[in-house]
C-alpha cells in the first residue's frame, strides 16, 4: 500500500517448493464486485388526541444481491423480501414537557430468503455448491416512564423484551459439494477438480431475553442538560454471523483447505451454536449552550457477555462470527462549538475507544481488532459573505488501530484535509465545489479483521487519493 496505493492485489507469492508468502485475495484472478437491487416501500401515519400520541409504520423490502467474494467464499446469490411494523404509543398530558409521561413501543420484523452459493471461477460464475432458505423473525416491545421528580430531574425507568428466530432449511440436493483450485505456484492454471461429503447446514434458533434500563436527567438551567443511566441490551445473531463459508484459501473454493488434495474431506459451511451478545452499560453526559460556546461530553462503559465477533479469512471473505466469552467496552465523546466571530465558527468532536477482551484464554486482555482508539473531527467555516461560505475539515486518527484479537498488526495513525465552499445563487439553487484528501495522504481507510494476522498480510485497504467534486443543489 505504502509503495503503489493504486495497486490492486494478485494473491500470495509462491516461493518453491511449496512455501507462500504475502496472503491475500488473488483479485486480478477473482474479480470480487457486488450488485444489489432494492425495492422498498412504506409509511407512517401519526395522529394525536389531545394527550394521547399513536404512531403507526409499515414497510417493505425486496433485496436482489449478487456478492462475488474471491474463491475462497464463491459467489453469493440472495432474493429476500423483509416487512417490517412499528406501533408507538404516547401519553403526554403535560405538553409543555420535554419528554412523554409514558411511551410505549412495539417492533415487529419478519423475513425470509432465498441463498444460492456458486464457485467462484475466474471471476465467473461456477458450479452450485449450496442453497438455502432463511427466514428470520424479531419481536421488541418497550414500556418506559418519565417522572417528573422535581421541577429539573426527571426519573426514567423502562422494560424491554426481544425475541427472534433464525432458520435456515439447507435445501442443497446433491449428495457432494464441488469444490475448484488453483495451483499455487501458477494461479491461473487449474488442478483437478474435486468434491466433498454434503454436510448440512440446517438450523433453528431462538432468543430472547429481558432488558430493563434506569435514567435521571437533571437540568440545572435553561439550555443544558446532565444525565446518568444504567441498562441492559441484547442482540441476536444475524444469518450472516450462523452461516458462511469455509476452509478455503487464496487458491481454492470452501470445503478445500489444501489446494492440491481434492480428496481432502472438509466442511464448506459453518453454522455455529452462537449465543444472543447481552451487556450491561453505564453512561453519563452534559450537553449544553452558553454564549459562544456549545458542548457535549458523553462516557460509557460496558460489560459484554457472548459479544459476536465477526472476522475474515486471509482473502478478506467473511467467516462465521464467533461469541467472545466477556469484553468490556469503555467509550468517551467529546464535541465543542464556538463562534469565533459572527462569521467564523469551529467544531471538534474527540471519539476514545477501549474495547477488549476480559481474561479471555487465548486473547487475554488484549484490545478488540477494528477498533480505532482514538478519532478526531474537526471543521472550521467561515461564511464570506450571506451567499458564499468556505469549509476545511480534518480527520485525524492518531493511534494504531489493531488488525487482529492477538494484536500483533496494527494500521498506522493518519490524518486527512478536505475543503469545500459553496456559493448559493438563488433561495433554491446552489453550487458547490470540494476537494477531499488534499494532501493526497497514503493510508489505511479499512482493514481486515482478523483473529490471528501475519506480518506479511494484505491486510491493509487504501483510502481514495485527492477527489475532486462539484455540483448543483436544488430545493424545490
């Protein structure tokens, strides 16, 4: 990345006789690209009653997506419909209050899928190799209150309940899986084709769990507000966490972790007995106005029971995900405004992050990969005139994110410029101008996530180089 931001990967270095150096995704080979169609409907209706507040939403979803992952993965073919229905109830009989005396919700989601799984070969689409069908349904109901304990403090107490299922019906006939590769040593060239043993993939899970949360909000004068709250969560495993690809390589498609053995029986599917993620959070924050001055400070900690971890493998395909056993969370959010002068205004905003495993065997306290540890933004705006108005914005991360659990590879700080004005002609047309990146700065924008990296891993995904934009806004 360092050497050629614009060089596109072409999978490990083979050193004879049968050693390999730098993996990665054999791209130039794989062609990965995805294309996804949607079709999505809905609306909302709101009506009030004097002190009565109901709120109705309905939605609908229809998904076309063609996943091409590099061999590893294969070719993932998803067409599923979703629907989704929300009813809100609110008892307000204080109007001027800031919060409703009593708020109730229910949240009704239910989908299902259609997945067909294929070899990817050369960048074409190969053989079949799974189908399934995937239905999943999420309930969550919410009661919480808001008591006025004081002419400042207000109590906030509240009760959730979630519950959802996931089932996947594998659907897959043959009595083998296909499997393609490559050899090695001429990544172009392909071996003899091979099968495995269909193991199947089926599954039928539920969870649910109960969430109950407790908040105070205190506001000492006008134009600020301090909170303190305690709570519970929960979250279900998706069908992309209980169901993916395996044991392939750079050089060969799932169910086949030695290139050159094809007779090698290995799974192509994983489907983990994953546990619904739970944590109990702590937080507390002050936002407020005075003067020229506007803030907010927020701080979290929390600790996390079965967190589903997702990774990838060294072609950057996604793996199954994974319960950490305990991890806890601490966060801090800072933002600050200020008015320079009547034309001149700054912001900042200061993200900390500290998220690791707790005693875990294998990770011991390390921190949790993906997780940059510290991000700033900043912009600063000066309005020239009432019609033309100049922006610059960095954004800075300025520690060593790590790459993998182990934390042995770690992305480099960087900090990137952009700047940006816009001159309005009319009350309803605009045209602006920006340039992003415009030191053009080499860096790591994303990475993979991985348990165990190596030193010499593609592992490292470059962020866009100096961008030019321009246009015209319109509002009607």
């Amino acid at each position: 990345m360092q050497a050629n931001p614009r060089q596109v990967f072409a999978g490990p270095t083979f050193i004879p006789p049968s050693t390999s150096i730098n993996p990665g995704p054999n791209v130039v080979r794989d062609r990965p690209r995805r294309e996804a169609e949607q079709f999505v409907a809905g609306s909302r209706t709101t009506a009030t009653f004097d002190a009565h507040l109901f709120d109705v939403a309905l939605g609908y979803t229809h998904t076309d997506d063609m996943f091409r992952f590099p061999i590893s993965s294969g070719v993932r073919a998803t067409r599923g419909d979703d629907a989704t229905g929300v009813f809100r109830y609110a008892y307000k009989p204080d109007s001027a209050a800031a919060l409703p005396l009593l708020e109730t919700t229910a949240r009704y989601s239910v989908g299902s899928a259609d997945r067909e799984n294929f070899i990817n070969q050369a960048g074409q689409t190969g053989a079949k190799f799974g189908e399934s069908r995937l239905d999943a349904t999420t309930l969550a109901l919410h009661t919480g209150l808001n008591l006025p304990v004081w002419d400042r403090i207000t109590v906030s107490p509240a009760i959730a309940y979630g519950y959802a299922t996931r089932d996947n019906d594998d659907v897959y006939r043959s009595a083998t899986r296909p499997t393609i590769a490559y050899n090695p040593a001429n990544p172009t060239m392909l071996l003899p084709n091979g099968a495995v043993p269909t193991q199947s993939s089926s599954y039928a899970l539920s969870y649910s769990a109960w969430s109950p949360s407790l908040g105070v909000t205190f506001r000492p004068v006008a134009g600020q507000t301090i909170f303190a709250a305690v709570s519970r969560s929960f979250e279900p495993p998706s069908h992309d966490d209980l169901l993916a690809t395996v044991n392939g390589t750079p050089n060969s498609s799932a169910g086949r972790p030695t290139p050159g053995n094809p007779g090698l029986v290995a799974a192509a599917f994983a489907t983990p007995d994953l546990k619904a993620q739970t944590a109990t959070t702590v937080e507390g924050g002050w936002r407020g106005r005075a003067g020229i001055l506007s803030w907010d400070a927020v701080s979290y900690y929390s600790w996390v029971d079965n967190e589903l971890l997702s990774l990838r493998d060294s072609t950057g395909a996604l793996m199954a995900a994974f319960n950490a056993d305990r991890t806890t969370h601490l966060g801090v959010e800072l933002g600050l405004g200020v008015r320079i002068t009547p034309r001149l205004t700054g912001r900042v905003a200061y993200t900390y992050q500290d998220f690791r495993f707790d005693n875990d065997p294998l990770r011991g306290n390390n921190r949790l990969a993906g997780a940059p540890p510290h991000l700033v933004n900043a912009v600063l705006q000066y309005q020239a005139t009432d019609a033309w108005k100049l922006e610059g914005a960095v954004r800075w991360s300025p520690g060593h994110m790590p790459v993998d659990n182990m934390n042995t590879l770690f992305a480099d700080p960087f900090v990137v410029a952009d700047v940006r004005t816009e001159y309005r002609i009319s009350e309803r047309f605009a045209v602006f101008g920006e340039i992003t990146n415009l030191f053009n700065a080499t860096y790591a924008a994303s990475t993979l996530i991985v348990d165990q990296a190596r030193p010499d891993q593609a592992a490292f995904i470059p962020g866009d180089g100096r961008g030019y934009y321009g246009g015209i806004r319109a509002r009607f």
